[in-house]
C-alpha cells in the first residue's frame, strides 16, 4: 500500500495531526457495529499508519543525527581542553 495515494493535505500534516487524524478513524470504526462500509476506512488508516511511520522514522534519524553532532562538538572542546 503506498502513501502517495493520500492527498496533500494530509502528507503536509504534522506528526501530532496524522496521529490525531488516526485516532478520530479508529473511533469511528469502533463505533460501527458492522464493517460494510468500514473497508475505505481501514485502507486510510493503514496509509495513515505508513505515513506515520516514516514521519516518526524521519524525526529520529533527524534527532540522531543532531544528537551525534552535538557529543562532536564536547569531545572536541574537551580535547582542546586537555592540551
């Protein structure tokens, strides 16, 4: 299943709103008693879900590498330090 078949909208939300978009779909499929009509649903939710995922992927690997460069910077100012 691919996420480019999301609209715009919704790949241009942020972490916190794909994650609330989420719960709102979950609600109202638990709210239903049967699944005609739920599949449409379901599909979103599992691109959402995708997208969510990459989303949450992109931010680590963006914090991972700001938390990499930021031990850089101490370990050289603490070499300096000690000569």
């Amino acid at each position: 299943m691919k996420v480019k078949n999301l609209p715009d909208d919704i790949k241009n939300k942020s972490l916190n709103e794909l994650t609330d978009l989420a719960n709102n779909i979950i609600e109202k499929l638990e709210d239903k008693n049967t699944l005609e009509g739920s599949v449409e649903e379901y599909q979103k939710l599992i691109k959402l879900n995708l997208l969510i995922e990459k989303e949450f992927q992109k931010a680590s690997k963006e914090l991972s590498q700001s938390t990499r460069e930021k031990i850089q910077k101490v370990l050289k100012k603490n070499e300096k330090k000690t000569k």
